[in-house]
C-alpha cells in the first residue's frame, strides 16, 4: 500500500492538498500511489507562478519513462509560487512525494469542492489496485 | 485473464509491477526502472523472456522449408548459429521478426514474439506441408530467461563449463547451467553483450534464483519490460507492432538486408519484395532526438512546417543520451526542421543516424 498521510486532501486526479484547515494558500503535488504507477518521473511541466486557474483546469504535466498524465489544478486562484527543485530533478516525485517533491501553491478564491479525506482516499486507490 | 510465466511467483515475491503484455502478465518493472537500464548499461540485468515463442521445425526438409517460408536462406545457416529474419505475407508485408537458430542438420528452432507465435506456428506450418518437414509449437515447454549487461559472461561462467568465451554473437550451444540443460545463445535485444538461456519451465525458478545469487556481486539487477523497451531502443532494434507490421515491407524498415533474393527456390514475398526493392519507400524509419525535455511518444505526428511528414512509433526518455529519443516512419526527403506535435505544442527534433547507442566492444 502507498502511503496516504491523514493530514492531506486528495483528488480522484491523484494529487494532495495540504494547507486547506488554514484557509488562504495551499500546496500541491502528486500522491505516492500516483508517482508507483507512473514509475519514473523524468519531466514535469507546472504553471507558471501568477496565473489564474480555476478548479478542474489542466495546468501542468508530469511525464515517467511508459506514460504521461496531466496536472489538473485541484481548487481555483492564483498559482502564488512554483517548485523549480522538482522542475530541476523530477525523481523527486518518486522519491518524496509529500515532501521535496511539491508541486505549486495556490492562494485559493472560492470554496474548494469535492476534495477526498486520506479515508475516502484510500477507499478510490485500493479499488484501482 | 493474461497468462502467467513460470516465473510469475518470483516477480510477485520481488515486489514486480505486473502488466498484460500480448495476453501474458509480465513485470513492467521491480524497482526503478531507470536502475534497471542502466545495470544492463554498466553491470548486468536479468530478463524473463518466458512470454516468447519457440517453434521447432525438424526432418530432412526442414532447411528447405524455411528457405521458402522465411525471407532468409536459413540453408546457409551452419549448425549452431543463429540468424535474425521475417515471415512476410504474399503482399511483403511483415508478419513478424524471428531469430532462427539451427541446432542440427535437420532441426532449427525459430524463436517468435509473444504476440504473434501462434500465428507464427500456423504459417509455418502451413508453408512447410509440401516438404519432408514437421513443425512443432514447444513454446510451453519453454521458459526463456535473459543475462543482458557487460558483466553477462562473467555472471553465466560461474554456473557452467560451456565455452562461453568462444560462443559468437548469433551462435547458441546445448550446455548445463547450474546442473540444468539449456540452449545458450549469445542474443539479445539490449544492445549489450549478453545471453538467451532456453531451459525447462521447470527449471526457470531454480536457474532464475541461481543467476541472482551468481549475479549479485556483479550488480546484476531484475529487469523488467519497462527498461527492456528503452535499451532496444537506444540500440535501435524494431519492435513488432510499432516499427514492424504487415502494411510494412522489411524495406519500409531499413531492413531489406533480410532478405536474400539470390537464394534458390521462390519464397512466400519473393515477387511483392522483388517489385519493390529498388524503390525508395513513401517513408523510412528514422532516429529522432528531442532537443527539449518532453517525450515524443508512440502515435504522434511528425511535422515539418507545419505539415504532416511522418509518424512516431516508438519514443522514450533516455538514460544514457540524458535527452527523449524516437524511432519515426518519416517521408523520404524530410530531414531538417523537423518537429513531433506532443499534445499540440510543436517540439524540434533531429534526425540522427541510428542506433542511438552503439556500445564499446
């Protein structure tokens, strides 16, 4: 089993949210389980730092040595600051997911919807495995 | 349901990402799969290749049988050596790639893809009835396991007395492998010295976990199809279903060089090959390098100026040129100014010379 953090948000996309309990800026990246199937990441396009996006929308990719998935914003606002370390080093995805491995933050407008608990999380993962 | 190798309990006990691959599951990787290409790069790596078909044609015709089925004069073809070769339809069109080892006067053993060996054995069967000759489908019997990397003959001398070192690339010999009969053969689909181990299924477990052991202080690592797929295409070796496939001739492919138009007797393709093997093909399969880090994949277009001038087959990062690289079917002409369209962006490419990655010998 991947490790699914209690303290996180989730996508159905693969993607965890920290921050949300705080309000204003929140941090994304791609979940563990999601960087096992992707296998090793080489290359990872992400948004530039200013842009608006709105919930759902594409913003970035992520590309392993078999596949490439898109990034979708998981909630609407401004992209307030990037990741270069992973844009340097991809193998970050795999190697620290939760941690080194972050993707962007966003400084949320609106109310975020349809986040999964690491609960309802874990439920989506071990049904696709 | 795919189909498991003799293997399949080993994979899972080395924590293996299983795939269906051409109706077999099979380990996509175990670990990362970038280590594992590059332990077959500057150590060795160890393959199960179970999924493979091994064809047995066999009797006084046998040779004749496959000179008119085949586009190799595999008569020429002295005992103990191998040969890579196709089985083309009437029209030249590829039905697949084969390697055919002769083992004796009158037995060859024609080694197929998994996704094609049945009809592979039906062919052959077929095209062998009017000689003195049986054709048989042991590909059951069969596990295949591979010992690919620079360190390959080192790690296989520890387990048998077969004259490894006289044993010429293309050339298999009967021996004993930790006390198991297998056909050695010097092949692969790496790019990289190494060896094909026929064996038993029954024998796979134990001669797999004996190579482990004897591989260990050599760095040998299990690797999967995942890297299996990015060394044959750094060496630039087609794959059936992408470089390879009946609209295509061995022509088509760069790889008319098959086919042996002055051997004796007609051949299945003979006069479709023959009209047009001093044409230059519409396209050709060429190497492409990405200048920037996105990956041309399987599927996408190659475009010059905008305009359509080809297709990409096969396309991965690469460890070892640090850059994506691509095998394409381009339009014959189309050389510079090339881009691939990755998702609508236009990426610029070069054409280069293949293979991407040639090794020191």
């Amino acid at each position: 089993m991947s490790n699914i953090p209690d303290e996180l948000s989730y996508t159905k996309e693969h993607e965890w949210v920290a921050g949300l309990d705080d309000g204003i800026t929140v941090t994304v990246g791609i979940t563990a389980y999601a960087a096992e199937a992707l296998g090793d990441v080489v290359y990872v396009q992400l948004p530039e730092a200013g842009s608006s996006v709105a919930a759902g929308d594409s913003v970035g990719e992520v590309e392993s040595t078999k596949s490439v998935s898109e990034i979708y914003a998981p909630v609407g606002g401004e992209i307030v600051e990037v990741n270069q370390a992973i844009v340097d080093d991809p193998s970050l995805a795999n190697s620290d997911p939760y941690g080194e491995g972050w993707m962007f933050r966003v400084r949320i407008e609106g109310d975020p919807e349809d986040l999964l608990s690491a609960a309802e999380y874990t439920a989506l993962t071990s049904g696709e495995s | 349901m795919s189909r498991p190798t003799p293997l399949r309990d080993v994979h899972e006990s080395l924590g293996a990402t299983l795939t269906d691959f051409a109706g077999w599951l099979m380990p996509l990787r175990y670990g990362s799969e970038s280590a594992e290409h590059n332990a077959v790069r500057q150590a060795a790596g160890l393959f199960d290749l179970s999924h493979m078909g091994e064809i047995f044609v066999t009797g006084p015709q046998a040779a004749e049988a496959l000179d008119y089925a085949l586009v190799g004069q595999l008569s020429a073809l002295t005992p103990g050596r191998a040969r890579y070769t196709m089985i083309v339809n009437e029209r030249g069109g590829v039905l697949d790639d084969l390697i055919v080892y002769r083992l004796g006067d009158e037995e060859f053993m024609v080694v197929a893809n998994a996704s094609n060996y049945e009809k592979v054995a039906a062919e052959l069967t077929d095209r062998a009835k009017p000689y003195d000759a049986a054709v048989e489908d042991r590909s059951e019997r069969y596990a295949l396991i591979a010992v690919q990397g620079p360190r390959a003959q080192e790690i296989l001398a520890t387990l048998t007395d077969a004259d490894l070192a006289g044993l010429k690339y293309y050339a298999g010999l009967p021996g004993l492998v930790d006390g198991r009969e297998a056909l050695i053969a010097r092949t692969g689909y790496t790019g990289e010295d190494g060896f094909e181990l026929f064996v038993a299924a029954q024998d796979a477990v134990p001669l797999w976990q004996a190579l482990t052991v004897a591989g260990e202080p050599y760095g040998l690592l299990p690797a999967g199809l995942s890297s299996r797929d990015t060394l044959r295409l750094e060496a630039g070796m087609p794959l059936y279903g992408n470089e390879l496939g009946p609209e295509l001739t061995p022509f088509d492919a760069g790889l008319g060089r098959v086919v042996k138009f002055d051997k004796p007797g007609d051949f299945v393709g003979r006069s479709a090959l023959e009209a047009v093997k001093d044409t230059p093909p519409r396209r050709r399969l060429v190497g492409l390098v990405a200048r920037g880090r996105r990956v041309p994949r399987h599927g996408y277009p190659v475009t010059k100026d905008g305009a359509v001038v080809g297709e990409v087959t096969s396309g991965a990062p690469s460890q070892t040129l640090g850059k994506p690289i691509a095998l394409a079917y381009v339009d014959t002409g189309a050389e510079a100014g090339l881009a691939v369209d990755i998702r609508g962006s236009q990426e610029p490419v070069d054409l280069v010379e293949l293979p991407f990655y040639r090794r020191n010998k």
